[in-house]
C-alpha cells in the first residue's frame, strides 16, 4: 500500500500526528485517548465512535503495515512512513472495549546536548566526563524507566563519535537516529503468523562482527544477545553503547546478568560476571521523575570485582533536596570517588581535571 493510502486510514490521528509536542499517543479501547506531552499524560479527544469503528481502523492500519492483526495475530508491532513505533492489541488479548493501540513518535530532533544542560537534564561536568568516554572508546550502558529518554540520550552522545568511523546499529524494532556520516542499520523482525523467519537482535549482532565496525551500538538489550556483545567488547570491539531497562546501576548488573542466562550455554555466574566488569565500563542511569523531568540520577564506575561480586562505584549523582510548586529541586555533585579508567582517557587524549570529581 502507497503512503498516499495509509496516510488516508490514519486520517482520524492526523492531528496528533502533526502535534510535535506529542511524544505518545494512547487508544486504551475506544473509551480513553491518551497523549504524552513533555513527560506528561493528558487526556485527548476520541476520534473513532465505538469499539467497531476502532476495530476496523486497526485492521486496515496493520494490514497496510504487512502484519494484519486478528485471532492469529492478536499482538502486531509496526513502523510508520515518519518513524513513529505502533503497537496493536487486539480483543480477547485486550480486555478493554475495542484494541490498544499505542504510537510511540519521534519528532525531528532539533536539540543537541547544549539542551539536555539547558533542561537541567545533568550537569556540565557529567556531560564532558560522558563526552570523553564516548570519544575514549569506552563501552557505556544507558539504563532507565520506559519513558527516561534513554534512546534519545543514546542518539546524541553517540553523536560524538568520530566521523571517520563506521558504526552497526542493531536494533528490534529501529529507534536510534544518528546525524553520522557512516551508520550501517539493522533490525530485526518478529516471526510470521507460522513461527518462520525470524530475525533477533542475537543474530544481528553476530552477523555485525563480520561488518568491520568500529563501533556496535544496540538500540536496548533485551536477552541473550547481550552474551555476544560482551564477547565483542572482550575481543577489541571497544566503544559499544547499548541501552536497557533498569531501576538503578546495580539492577543494571543483575538484569545483565539474567539475560547472559537466558542463552543456552552453560556458563557459571562467576564467569559472566568476570566478563561484565573486563566488558563494561560505565553505566549512566536515568530517571523520568514525579515532575515530569528526564535526569541522569546517577553515572557509575563498573570498577571490578569484591570478592565474587561486581563492584561499582558512583561517579557522579543527582541529589534531591525538595519540592516546589511541583518541581522537584536538587543539585548534581560529583560524589569525590576517582574513577579507575581516568588513566585510558588520558592515554586517549581525553585528559580531565581532577577538579570534575570534586563534590559540591
């Protein structure tokens, strides 16, 4: 189907579709339309009559997506022409009054890391401690809640990379969006309605290492893929930035930890966790918070191992002091720890004041 065609059956959405203030856009059955809008959910006018209405716009939405929904495909994902990630759920799988579409939009971005400063987002000594990892080849997670604005912190420190070389992003479902002269792009695809021609982000990635990258970077780990990228960044793939869901730096290490388990080799706990510390480096955690703001609430050294455990170490750190008119007031503050990996900075020409360690 043409782009003229689908634009025809989204018609219904156009509106919010054109609003650049719209990050997500919520049908919860045909009783509740819910938009987000700088962090926040805000409810939004039903454009579909009933629960029939609604049900025929998801069926002709996916079947112009190649993946119709119906009893033998209850649960579709899909890309629209502008980027923007759908998400269908069909009745008896939705027990809601119709499906559950959800839309996940990308408007064009017209920021750049001046502004996450700007939005009090971080701190100027974390931007430029995270700047000199990225151009220092350093391995770094990005970990957060659903809607911490991690992929898009991704998209613009891997903006940092140096032009001259060659990054393989590997993704599920496509999200990164680099300003990169040279960017090589997989995703994967789910299974047809048969089981049959799937493609994971694990066979992505072993099929990158035959790319000649200089870098990997995977859109978010989600399973035991993450086994492969640690084998790369222990076999001199260095630089690889991936991102994941997580509650703090230290859930990062046991979720890792987890999906390295999940692929079917047999390999002792201790062993992985040795791999993990010898893979990673730092890990930046972020937070979507009560007032609607995305900070990066703390940024960690995976410093090495304390007896069989993973070691890390604060680096930097949000620290919160109150609340004011439903803003949430704190300062960010080194937390005086010397990372162990400022030596590999320097020996890559990304010396840094020890001054930017020293607490507020």
């Amino acid at each position: 189907m043409n782009s003229e065609q689908l634009n025809e059956i989204l018609q219904p959405l156009q509106s919010l579709l054109n609003d650049v203030t719209v990050t997500e856009i919520m049908i919860d059955g045909a009783d509740r339309l819910l938009v987000e809008r700088r962090g926040k959910l805000e409810e939004a006018a039903m454009p579909f009559a009933d629960a029939q209405a609604l049900t025929s716009f998801a069926r002709q939405l996916t079947a112009a997506l190649g993946r119709p929904a119906g009893d033998d495909l209850p649960m579709v994902d899909g890309r629209l022409p502008d980027g923007s990630l759908i998400n269908v759920v069909m009745p008896p799988i939705s027990l809601m009054s119709g499906p559950v579409i959800t839309i996940r939009r990308f408007p064009p971005r017209t920021f750049d890391l001046d502004n996450l400063l700007e939005w009090g987002s971080l701190s100027q000594p974390m931007l430029d401690f995270l700047a000199a990892c990225i151009r220092a080849n350093l391995n770094l997670a990005i970990s957060g809640g659903t809607g911490s604005g991690k992929t898009t912190v991704l998209n613009l420190l891997a903006g940092l990379i140096p032009a001259e070389q060659r990054i393989v992003t590997v993704e599920q479902m496509a999200e990164v969006q680099l300003n990169h002269q040279r960017v090589v792009r997989l995703e994967g695809r789910p299974p047809d309605a048969n089981g049959k021609g799937g493609v994971t982000a694990h066979d992505l990635i072993v099929n990158a290492l035959k790319m000649r990258p200089d870098r990997i970077i995977l859109g978010e780990a989600r399973g035991p893929e993450v086994q492969d990228l640690f084998a790369a960044m222990n076999t001199g793939h260095d630089g690889c930035i991936f991102t994941l869901h997580a509650n703090n730096p230290r859930d990062v290490v046991n979720r890792l930890e987890t999906m390295v388990l999940m692929s079917d080799l047999s390999i002792p706990l201790l062993t992985i966790r040795q791999q993990m510390v010898s893979a990673l480096h730092i890990i930046s955690h972020q937070e979507r918070m009560h007032d609607g703001r995305r900070r990066i609430v703390k940024i960690s050294e995976v410093s090495g191992m304390q007896g069989d455990n993973v070691e890390l170490q604060d680096i930097f750190e949000f620290r919160q002091t109150g609340k004011e008119e439903g803003q949430i007031k704190g300062v960010f503050t080194a937390t005086g720890y010397i990372p162990k990996c400022l030596r590999r900075l320097h020996d890559a020409g990304e010396p840094l004041p020890m001054s930017l360690f020293t607490p507020q």
